[in-house]
C-alpha cells in the first residue's frame, strides 16, 4: 500500500473514531525510527544480523581465495551471497517487527489506545493530540 493510501486509511480510521465517540477515541503515536535507533532489542538483533552478514563474506572470500573466476561465475557468486544478505536481513527484519508489533499492542491495551499510528519524525502524520508512546516501545524492547 503505498503512501497516500495509508495516510487516507489513517485520516478515515481518526475522523470515523472522533465521530463515532464524539471525541472519545484515544489515539497513540510511534517514532518507528527513534525506536530503530534507540531500543536495546533491536540494536541487539541488527549487531547479530551484522555479523552474520561478515560471517557470510568470510566465508565468500575463503571459499574464492586465489581462484580466478569467470565473469559469469564471479555474477553467479555475486547473485548468491547477494540472495544470502537479503534472507538475513529478511529474517531479522521480521523478527524486529513481530517483537515490536507485540510490544505495541500491549501498550495500546494498557493505556485503551484505539489506534497507534507511526509519526516518526520525517514523516509526520499527527501533528497535535494523541498519545506519544515511542519511549514506553523503547522501554519495553529490553
């Protein structure tokens, strides 16, 4: 979904739940990058995504060392170890965003948050109001 499409989708769900409670709707932000940057989980999986990532070039080099390859064989070699970061960065990116999906609806249950959308700061979206629990995200993200 692209950009526009979310922020339609986030406007109709803000206005449809201030209409519906007359006002009574409580709505949550999140910093998805300061918590990218700052919560100890997630600096802790991306070390470990990283070194895996160096673990995966060592091996790269090893296994080529003082062989002289092709074009066709260096673009094969390329193409696999470039198939290998994506899946380590894959794996890794989901289990960012299935701990932090969890840690998010906890603290909506906890505070009787209706919805909990991402401001971060490049692209904000709730100007003024609502609820910031980027910290309490970070926090729990131990």
């Amino acid at each position: 979904m692209n950009f526009a499409k979310k922020l339609a989708a986030v406007a109709l769900v803000a206005s449809s739940l201030i209409i519906s409670g007359c006002g009574q709707g409580q709505i949550g932000a999140v910093d998805v990058s300061k918590v990218m940057t700052e919560a100890p989980r997630v600096k802790k999986l991306m070390e470990e995504a990283q070194t895996k990532i160096t673990e995966e070039q060592n091996k790269l080099e090893q296994a080529n060392a003082g062989k002289e390859l092709t074009d066709e064989e260096a673009l094969k070699v390329q193409m696999d170890f470039q198939r290998k970061l994506d899946s380590i960065n894959q794996a890794y990116a989901a289990q960012i965003k299935s701990r932090m999906d969890v840690v998010i609806e906890e603290i909506s249950r906890e505070k009787n948050l209706d919805v909990v959308i991402n401001n971060s700061s490049e692209q904000k979206i709730l100007f003024q109001g609502g609820i910031d629990v980027t910290q309490d995200v970070i926090n729990k993200m131990q």
